[in-house]
C-alpha cells in the first residue's frame, strides 16, 4: 500500500500547506469518498484522484457555502462540483478500468 506520508508530501507540494494533521483528515475523509462512489476498498490507482480530490478540499476550506462574491470590481466563484478531469478518474475507477 502507497503510504499515507507519500500521499501527505504530494499534496504540501501542491497547496504549499504544512499542517500534516489536516492534510492526513482530508486525505481519509477523499480515500473514504472514493472507496464509497466506486463501491471498491483501498487501492494503489485511487491516489492520483485521492491527491486531487484531497486539494480542492483544502483550497475550498472555509469557502464552502460561498457561491460568488463580488467587491471593489473584482469577483469570485467557486464550483459546486468536482471538475470533469476528477469525475472521469472516478468513472473509471468505477467500471474497473485499472490504473489511471
């Protein structure tokens, strides 16, 4: 099994966030996520959709229920789902389709 620390160092590299108990409950809180919309236990070909799943979870904390905000002519939005690339891992991983 591909350690929990190798999957940590991936997503600090790609958030620049340090805090390693947080990154370890979003990276539980994704694995447990996929295992329950592929219907399957752990596996080595979840952790690249684990990875991208576990950084837009922390990138969104604490912008949650926000779905725009406008000030001083700037705005923003965030989606409400996951993006195609990560819904297209997830439907493979579903059908069976061996590693991404």
């Amino acid at each position: 099994m591909y350690l929990l620390e190798n999957l940590i160092e991936e997503v600090k590299l790609l958030t620049n966030k340090t805090d390693e108990n947080l990154i370890s409950l979003i990276l539980n809180k994704s694995i447990k996520e996929v295992e329950i919309y592929t219907n399957q236990n752990y596996n080595e070909k979840f952790n690249n959709v684990i990875v991208d799943i576990a950084v837009i979870k922390l990138n969104k904390l604490g912008t949650e229920g926000l779905a725009s905000q406008s000030y001083s002519g700037a705005s923003e939005s965030y989606i409400d789902a996951y993006p195609t690339y990560i819904l297209n891992q997830l439907n493979k991983l579903k059908k069976g389709w061996g590693m991404l």
